[in-house]
C-alpha cells in the first residue's frame, strides 16, 4: 500500500515557513502529485491559507499548538485527510513556537503507521535573528536550538539581510550544532527542490524540553479594525513595540487607499503587501504579553 509522505516545516515565528511552503506548492503542482496542507497557528483567526490554491486539500487547526493542546484534532484531521484522499504527501506547517519533535509524536500515532512514512524536519533560521540569539528570551533561544538541532534540512533564511561573513558563521554554527543535517543558505526560501526527494528523517538525541511552548508563555491577540487608519501613525505605533512581541500578521486599511494590505511583522521589520480585494481587517499579534489592553488600547487610538 501506498504510504503518504509527510514533510514537517518547522521553524520560529516569521523565519520563512508559510513563503517555503508557497514554494514547494508550486513545485508539488507542477511535478502534478496530489499533495494535502496542514496549517497549525496559534491564533484564532487564520491569514496564511491563501497560501494553499484551493484545490489541494487544506487542514487549519487554529487557535494553539498541535505539539501540546490541539494533538488530538490533529489526528482526527488526519485520518480524514487520508481517509477523503489518496496522497502522495502532507506538508505539515507548525507553529513557530512548536518543538519539532512533539509535533513529530503527534503525528507517530499507531494509527498511521502503515500510511505514512516520515520524511523528514525542515527548519527556516532567521540568520539576522539567529546572530542575535543570545539577546532574546532565554525559552525562545532554547527553542530556536531545538528546532535546528531536530532538522534534517535546516533553510538559513533572509541572507540578503546578511554579509558574507555572517552567512559563513551562521552555517559553521549551524552544521556544528546538527552535523548530520543539510545546511543551505536562502532568500525568501528558495532552496533546490530536489533536497525534498532526499530527505530522510533520522531521529536525533532526547529533546531537553517536554513542553516548550507552554515554557516561552506566549500568548496570541486579535484586534479587528473598523475604520481606515493613517499609516505614520501605524508605523510610530510599531517603532513603539516592546521586543517581547515576535509576530504580527493580517490585513490594514490605510485612510490613503481603498483596498487593504496585507500586513507583516516579524523581529521588527514590518512589509506591506497591497490586496485588492476587501479583506477582514484583523490583525493577529503573537507575543510574550501577559496583558494586551495597552495595544488595545493604542490600536483603538489610531482608529480615531
Ligand atoms: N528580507 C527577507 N524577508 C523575508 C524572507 N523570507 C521571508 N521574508 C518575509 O518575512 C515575513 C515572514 O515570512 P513567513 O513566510 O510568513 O514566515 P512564517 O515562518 O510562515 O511566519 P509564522 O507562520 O507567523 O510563524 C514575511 O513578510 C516574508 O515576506 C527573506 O529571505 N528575506
């Protein structure tokens, strides 16, 4: 019988996975395979499915994280999943605060063992986030370790933010740290798509963590806009941000334009990219927040 490969995209918060996965879409479809999509975010509210053309089927498990809370919805989705289709292969995207592994027991249900075979962990490594590693949260740090050190394919991502001897360090460190790894240096998460056909899972040392992302604390926050909002002031509200929060995603109407965009923030670099069509105007925010009023409290300002 037929077994349905299964890829993991792991990676911290806004290091490339959902632009990686837009990537092996494209290939996947053009080598004609009939591949399914796992999406798992911490928020309630889902930004990246557009990623996925609608007719491959897609899975969204919204609202926590398949490595701790939502395991079980995971492996009713997949059962459905194998059940409703036969696939060549399941690209799973967890979520950036996911340990690789957790999410890889999830999947490691006796139930499947006879329908999937594993082929591997695939990392995106935010080079600048990576040099300045030691600076963050010392649970993120952790994690960011672990999501290499468990990868069979590690994807240094945003080099056209580093020079080259900080492409040099960055893959020194990281080949020492899982030498039995592939380490590839990337824009925008190009990468030779042929590495997908030669990965194979290897399992790596115990893991240090059990339960990693209840360790980083963080916590998800979506604010809905109801009204156009000017853009400096958006951006002097970002320039404020405390670096405890990681991640914003979703969609902003400036009072300058009549179609949203698609809005994006990741270790302090925001990008814009114009919709045109109306969106829902909500804005996920992922961070180390224990209260979110004061950013409600300042989203609410600029409506005004
Ligand atoms: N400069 C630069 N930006 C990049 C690169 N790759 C991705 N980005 C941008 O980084 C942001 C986050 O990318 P995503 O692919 O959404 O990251 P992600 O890991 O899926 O994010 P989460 O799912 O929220 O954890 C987007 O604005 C991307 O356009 C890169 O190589 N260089």
């Amino acid at each position: 019988m037929k077994k349905a490969e299964v890829y993991i995209l792991s990676g911290f918060l806004g290091t490339g996975k959902t632009t990686l996965l837009r990537r092996i879409l494209q290939h996947e479809k053009e080598s004609a395979r009939k591949i399914a999509v796992m999406m798992n975010e911490l928020g309630s509210v889902s930004i990246d499915s557009d990623a996925v053309d609608s007719e491959v089927p897609l899975k969204e498990l919204l609202g926590g994280c398949i490595c701790c809370t939502i395991q079980d919805k995971l492996e009713s989705q997949l059962q459905g999943l194998l059940f409703d289709h036969d696939l060549d292969a399941i690209y799973i995207e967890t979520t950036g605060a996911a340990h690789p592994v957790e999410v890889l027991d999830a999947v490691l249900s006796p139930l499947f063992a006879d329908k999937l075979v594993i082929k591997g962990i695939i990392t995106t490594v935010d080079g600048k986030q990576w040099i300045n590693r030691t600076s963050l949260d010392p649970q993120v740090h952790q994690l960011l370790l672990e999501q290499v050190k468990h990868a069979d394919l590690v994807i240094i991502n945003k080099s056209d933010l580093l020079n080259e001897s900080e492409q040099a360090k960055i893959s020194m460190d990281l080949q020492g740290l899982n030498p039995g790894a592939k380490i590839i240096l990337s824009s925008y998460s190009k990468m030779p798509m042929k590495l997908l056909e030669g990965l194979a899972y290897t399992k790596k040392a115990e893991t240090a963590d059990s339960h990693v992302s209840a360790d980083l604390r963080l916590s998800t926050y979506v604010y809905r806009f109801q009204n156009a909002i000017s853009q400096r002031a958006f951006e002097d509200f970002l320039r404020a941000l405390p670096d405890s929060i990681y991640r914003i995603k979703g969609y902003v109407l400036f009072d300058h334009s009549s179609y949203p965009d698609l809005f994006q923030y990741s270790y302090g670099m925001p990008f814009y990219m114009k919709e045109y069509m109306k969106m829902p105007l909500n804005l996920v925010f992922i961070g180390q927040v224990t209260d979110w009023n004061d950013i409600e409290q300042q989203l609410r300002k600029l409506e005004l």
